[in-house]
C-alpha cells in the first residue's frame, strides 16, 4: 500500500525547528489556524521549542502539510537506551487528506534526526480526539487501553515520556496530560468515531487543553509489558 503513494507532486524538506525559514514558520502556523477551531498558537510554538525536527510540505505554493518529530535515545525506568520515536504535532490541508501524507511527513521528521532505526522501538504521541489514537489504539502493546490500567511499569514509562514532551502534570493513571487551561483547538472537520474509542479519553478536558499520551512499541515488546 505504501509503495502506491506518490508525493511527487509535493515539495518536501524537513529542517531543525531552532531554525525554520520564516516563510514555511507562516505557514505552519497558518495551517495550524485552518485546522483548528481557536487554534492555540502559543501551543505550537511551545511544540516548536521542545520536539528538534518538523517537516513541510508544499504543493505550488499551497501549504499541504506539516509535521513535529523526533528519535531519541532514553534511559526509560528499567529499559535502558531505549530508542524512542516522538511524534508532535501534524496538520494536513483538506485537499492532501487520505494520501497518507501525514504518516510519512512524521517519518521524515523521525529520519532527519539520525538515529539508526532500532529492532524495538517506543513510538509515543499525544491526542486530544480518538480519530488520531485509532491506527496506535490497535497495537496490541497499546498504552492506554479502553477499561486497562496501567501497570506501575507502565505508569513509570508513561511518566518519562511526558516529561520528555515537557509536560508539567502528568496523570500516570489515566495517561492525561493536562493542559494549561486553554483549548489546544478544536478541529474543523468532525471526524466519526465509534463512542467505545471515547472512553480513554473520558478524563482528557479539551477545553482546558488537555491531551491523552499514547505508547506502543514497534517490534517486540520488553518482557513483562
């Protein structure tokens, strides 16, 4: 199915987010605004701060997409030098939708940092709408999992992560990171989900930006996950 998606047509190029060409950071944030629904701008440049890498893609002038990411390697609670896969913010314009654009400006992003791909791996990313968890939420190693909760291990992990993402409230058991009590946005578009894909989200307070860490790992999962 990849092999079938042809971004030729688009003019891709990833750069460090310390040092975006002042034309493509417009139009980040001008595709973060067509997105969403009072669009928390400062949110994004908090994104921009803490995730190394951002990819753009661009289509005759037309902003298509964009995406945040970054590899790192981490010494996660009983998982040393654990290579870690952080997904940030993507947005994708209306007419590049269902290209699987969005998949492949976050490997971009993944690939410019230049850490050689691992045999297991974490992948972690955070949500504020069921839609974006739905492809992680299948991972059978999925952190969280409707009417699971983490194990302490697991809780231990998820603490990691969200200070590597530079969240400041945590909650272990429910995997929300609160937000600093305004909206993130709400998305232009309604995007059908199933109720049942809502229920990991109960805690998660969209109006006080909140947003729902996902974890699942690629490859084999550690033992005793």
């Amino acid at each position: 199915m990849n092999a079938q998606r042809d971004f030729s047509d688009l003019d891709i190029r990833t750069c460090e987010t310390a040092a975006i060409p002042a034309d493509d950071r417009a139009r980040i944030f001008a595709l973060f605004q067509a997105n969403y629904r009072q669009a928390n701008t400062a949110y994004l440049e908090k994104s921009l701060g803490r995730l190394r890498f951002v990819s753009i893609a661009v289509a005759g002038g037309e902003t298509a997409g964009f995406a945040l990411g970054e590899v790192r390697v981490i010494d996660l609670p009983r998982l040393p030098a654990t290579t870690v896969y952080l997904a940030g913010i993507c947005c994708v314009g209306d007419a590049y939708r269902r290209r699987g654009l969005f998949g492949h400006l976050e490997r971009q992003s993944a690939v410019a940092s230049g850490i050689a791909p691992a045999r297991t791996a974490l992948t972690c990313g955070r949500m504020a709408h069921p839609a974006s968890y739905r492809l992680m939420s299948r991972n059978p190693t999925a952190v969280p999992k409707r009417g699971v909760k983490p194990t302490p291990w697991q809780q231990e992990v998820g603490a990691a992560i969200a200070a590597a993402y530079g969240v400041e409230h945590f909650d272990p058991e429910t995997f929300v990171c609160r937000g600093s009590g305004t909206p993130i946005g709400y998305p232009v578009i309604d995007i059908d989900v199933e109720p049942s894909e809502w229920d990991v989200f109960r805690e998660v307070n969209r109006d006080r930006g909140d947003s729902l860490l996902g974890m699942a790992w690629m490859g084999e999962a550690p033992s005793g996950w």
